[in-house]
C-alpha cells in the first residue's frame, strides 16, 4: 500500500500549520521547517519575502467582503482571496489550476501574513471593492488598469 500525499491532504496539512502561527502569532523553527517540507522548494522564502516587506492590504468593504493586494516587486498589484486559494498573477493559472502548485507565493503570504496578524487593513465602499476586483482581472487580460492601489496615507497597519 502506497503512503503518499494528495494535493487535499497536503492542504490540510497546511491549514493545519497556518492554525498554529496564528494561535501564537509566531513562526516558530519548528513551524518554518515543518512548512518547508510542504511547499516547493523557493515558495516558502518567497512568501515570507512579502510578508517581511509588508506588501500585503486586507481591503474590507461595510458589507463584510474581504480580499486582500499584493504588492508585487515590480510595481504590480495583486488580488489574493485566501479561501479559493486564488490569485490575479499568472503563476495561478500556470501553476495552481494545472494542479502543479496548491498556492502561488502572492496567496501563501497572505495566509502567512493574516496567520501573523501582519496585514496592513483598508475599508473601501462596496463600489471600490467591486471596482478593484473587475481592474484586476483586466490588468491579467492585458486591458489597461484604470485603478492605482490605495496610498500609504489611507492604509493602517
């Protein structure tokens, strides 16, 4: 009988670790190791790259939605929602709908930076949040943008 892990299983293992930073609000070594096991070699540091140069706004709307923008290193910006485990860049669709990836790096810091209580926290009305969802799938697209990411003077830590 063969003892391997299905993409499912190492999900769960994953939200099972994620569980844990975020009850301490604290990477531990044992935490990082046991997360470097799971994830592609260059994933984790990539992720935690992010997470370190704070790059990563939870925006929430007054009716409770919530995604959450990656600032990427080129001056590019991405929408992450967690629960889906889905991204606007394009290592989602070149590596997590082919099933090669679970998460892109953009999607794991998010759930690293929201497990560290790391995010940086933006309310937007419901017409930003529609705005910025509907831009970012146009920017993938190659359309023009036509929605500049909020500034650090309306972002609180």
């Amino acid at each position: 009988m063969e003892d391997s892990l299905t993409p499912v299983s190492l999900e769960a293992v994953a939200h099972q670790l994620l569980s844990a930073v975020a009850a301490t609000r604290t990477l531990s070594d044992d935490l990082l190791v046991s997360l470097s096991l799971i994830f592609k070699h260059g994933l984790l540091q990539q992720a935690l790259d992010i997470v370190d140069r704070k790059c990563i706004t939870r925006m929430k709307c007054p009716a409770n939605r919530v995604f959450y923008q990656v600032a990427g290193s080129a001056g590019r910006f991405y929408i992450c929602l967690p629960d889906s485990n889905y991204c606007s860049c394009m290592s989602y669709v070149f590596s997590v709908l082919k099933s090669e990836s679970s998460y892109c790096k953009h999607v794991l810091a998010v759930k690293l930076a929201d497990a560290l209580a790391q995010c940086l926290e933006q309310d937007i009305d419901d017409t930003q949040y529609l705005t910025m969802l509907c831009a970012s799938e146009l920017n993938e697209t190659g359309q023009p943008l036509g929605q500049q990411a909020a500034g650090p003077s309306s972002v609180r830590a």
